[in-house]
C-alpha cells in the first residue's frame, strides 16, 4: 500500500505543475505570477500530502490510501474554481 500512495505523491506534483498554469492562464494572469501560483500550489500539495501521511502513519492506517485524498481535493478545487469563473 506504500507503493499506491507514492504513486498519489508523483499524482499531487503533476497536477500542480501541469493543471495550475493551465487554469492560471485561463484566468488571464501573466506568467510571471502563473508560475509563483505554480510554486505555490506544488509546495502546498506537497505539503498537504505530507501531513495526510503523517497522520497515516501515527494511526497505523497503511491499508487505507489516504494519500490520494490530495489529488482529488485538488481536482474538487479546480473543478470548482473553473465552474465560478465561468
């Protein structure tokens, strides 16, 4: 189960660097604050995925991949964000 959620790690880093420029641009920001906004999404994925592992691994949980709630809160978020924007 170690191995499924650190694939989640690599599934939280490629939706920060590759969907948030993405939705960024859309919003009509110039580059230089996409990619600061790019930066800052990938430290704070990372960062919550560090934390859901913490608490993983302090409850004895590894049967449940709780890593992968960090990806799709991250979709949530985006899906969202794009749906009030339009």
């Amino acid at each position: 189960m170690a191995e499924f959620n650190l694939i989640s790690l690599a599934v939280t880093a490629l939706l920060a660097l590759l969907g948030t420029p993405v939705l960024l641009r859309r919003a009509g920001y110039p580059w230089n604050k996409t990619v600061f906004g790019t930066l800052t999404v990938l430290v704070v994925g990372l960062g919550l995925w560090g934390i859901m592992s913490t608490i993983q691994h302090k409850a004895s949980l590894e049967a449940v991949p709780l890593g992968w709630l960090v990806p799709l809160a991250a979709l949530v978020a985006a899906w969202k964000m794009q749906r009030q924007g339009a």
